[in-house]
C-alpha cells in the first residue's frame, strides 16, 4: 500500500487495517450481519471539541475499505465548540459491526485532538490581547502529526512548520556541525538559492552574542531565540530592531507564556501545546 503521510485519508487507512487487522472477530462472532443499530458521541469532561468533520471521514473509509453501505450521521456540534460533559456530539445509525469497527479509532482521534484542542485554547487566551502569534513545533506523534497539526488550528494556536521539508531550520546542533553561524546560514542561503524553492531560512540563537553574529551576516528570515532570560529576550528584541522576524522558545508554559509575550516577541513556540495535552474524554454509546 503507498501512501502519503501528509494524506488524512491515508492514514486513516492505515490506522484501520492497525486495528482491525483480518477481522474485528468479536463484532463478526455475535453481531448479525445485517443489524441496524444506533449510536451516540457523549461528552464525558468539559473541553474544546476536534475531530468531528475527521469522525466523519473514518466512518466514510470504513464503510468503503470493508463493502459497507455508509452510515447516516446527524452531527449536533462543531469542531471549535467549548463542549460540557454530558453533551451530545453527533448520532449516527447504521450497519452495527461497521459502527463498531470504526468506534476506537474514531474516539482515540477525537480524544487526542479534543485535548490538544483544549490546551490550545486556554495557552492562546492567555495572549489573545496581544500582536504575537502562538506556534506550535514538530514535537508530534509519529504518523498522527496532521491530526495533532490541525487540532492545533482549531484550539486557536498557529501551525509552524509541518516538517522538514517546508522550512530550513538552523537548529543549534546544526550550527555545531557547519562549523558555526556564518557558514550555516551561508551554505543555507546558497542551498535555497539552487533549489529554486521560496523556503524561509530560521536560525536558533543561544545568547545575545549570536543574535549580533546573526545580524551582522544577515540572509535569514526568522531568527529564533531559545532560552533566553527575559530580559535578554527584550534586548534581543531591541538589537532585531523589526529587520527579521522573530521566535521565542524553551520553556513555554501556562505560568511563562504571558511575559514572553509582553517582550515584543513576533511568535512564541511551544512543544507542549502537543506533546503535554491530556486527552479529552468522550465516549460512543448504544442508545
């Protein structure tokens, strides 16, 4: 099977034949065949709602990957929605086994995206009065980097880079081994300028020193400054003067992010945003 990681519906694909494998057996040993039955998504714990329009898109490659008609879903809320517990999300009524082949993986999808969701939106609120953006990192989940990415979006943070391959990011550890600053962002402008693509060049800086050194050798388009106190964050921000755009990171937290921001930073990234949400707990029932 070829796939695109960068395709939803191929990894949904993927996720099914994970779970279900050469049969959910347990449906096909005591559900009859051709049983009508119905079912409702149950809030269980107040949160941000996500994953509803990718829910329906998992019952859709479902019912085609194993010959079923497809299911009749009435959806109640919206991706984006503050959801309280006992509410309901959408009903959906249908072949029985086909319900229950898609239950997991569509509960364990919108779980982790109504949690990543969640925790956007309470870090975003934190600064939604002021100019900066709040970005999110590849600190992601293997092969569920799309779904995270856009559960992201709908808690009201910002997408940063989705890979590799849409940004030059000149970390520290790639600076060490082009044998510095200068010859790292060097290399890197000539590599863009012979690839022909309108990629953006971003350089990490570890100190006030750096951010001089970057400055004096130009060529980039978004300088990062990572673990900066802050005050060398608003020192940084002063010497940068508006001539480059720029990034704060390390250690973003709910208690951190509000004074990072107040520095005059243009964007804060946090790893957390994905790789601390706590799942939000929901549930598809019988009714």
């Amino acid at each position: 099977m070829e796939t695109n990681p960068h395709e939803l519906r191929d990894l949904i694909r993927l996720a099914l034949l994970e779970d279900i494998g050469d049969g959910d057996h347990s449906s096909l040993s005591c559900v009859p065949e051709n049983a009508t039955k119905r079912a409702q998504l149950l809030v269980k714990q107040d949160g941000i709602l996500a994953g509803v329009e990718v829910a329906q898109i998992i019952f859709d490659e479902t019912a085609a990957a194993y010959n079923y008609p497809p299911l009749k879903i009435n959806v109640l809320l919206l991706d984006g929605t503050y959801v309280k517990s006992k509410d309901v999300v959408f009903t959906v009524e249908g072949n029985a086994r086909l319900i229950l082949k898609a239950e997991r993986l569509v509960l364990n999808t919108m779980q982790r995206m109504s949690g990543i969701a969640t925790y956007a939106r309470q870090m975003s609120d934190l600064i939604k009065d002021l100019p900066v953006k709040l970005l999110d990192t590849r600190k992601t989940t293997p092969n569920f980097r799309v779904f995270e990415k856009l559960a992201v979006k709908i808690g009201g943070a910002v997408n940063h880079r989705m890979g590799l391959y849409d940004m030059i990011m000149l970390k520290d550890n790639h600076v060490d081994y082009a044998g510095g600053i200068e010859p790292a962002i060097l290399r890197a402008s000539a590599y863009r300028q012979k690839l022909g693509k309108n990629l953006k060049i971003e350089i990490e800086t570890r100190n006030l020193k750096e951010v001089d050194e970057v400055l004096r050798v130009g060529m980039v388009d978004i300088i990062m400054l990572d673990n900066f106190s802050l005050d060398d964050l608003r020192e940084a921000v002063k010497r940068i003067g508006g001539r480059y755009e720029t990034e704060a990171s390390g250690n973003i937290t709910e208690k951190t992010l509000r004074a990072v921001a107040e520095t005059g930073i243009d964007g804060i990234s946090s790893g957390a945003l994905t790789h601390q949400a706590r799942s939000l707990d929901l549930s598809l029932k019988a009714f």
